[in-house]
C-alpha cells in the first residue's frame, strides 16, 4: 500500500496534461480576442467603403 502512494505522489503525467490543457485555453483565449478586435475593425472599414460607394 506505501508502494502505491509513494508512486501515486510521484507520478506528474496528470499535472502536465493540466498545464497543457491550461496553456491551450489561454492561447484560444488570446486568439478569440485578437480576431474579434481584427472582426471589428474589418467591419468599420467595410462600412465606410460601402458608405463611399453609395
């Protein structure tokens, strides 16, 4: 039984998957952020070419 909790606490493949999935949620994060400034930006002159179009 001392085996199996003294490898359980040494054992950190869980705790890096966590990192990673932590890394991958802050980085999808960042994008969606980016592409919304990038969408919103695109919009505004989007709408004052279709302005000086008219």
């Amino acid at each position: 039984m001392r085996n199996l909790v003294s490898r359980f606490i040494k054992d950190e493949s869980g705790a890096t998957a966590i990192e990673y999935g932590l890394i991958a949620a802050l980085i999808a994060v960042v994008i969606i952020g980016v592409l919304t400034n990038i969408g919103t930006s695109l919009k505004t002159k989007l709408e004052a070419v279709n302005t000086g179009l008219q």
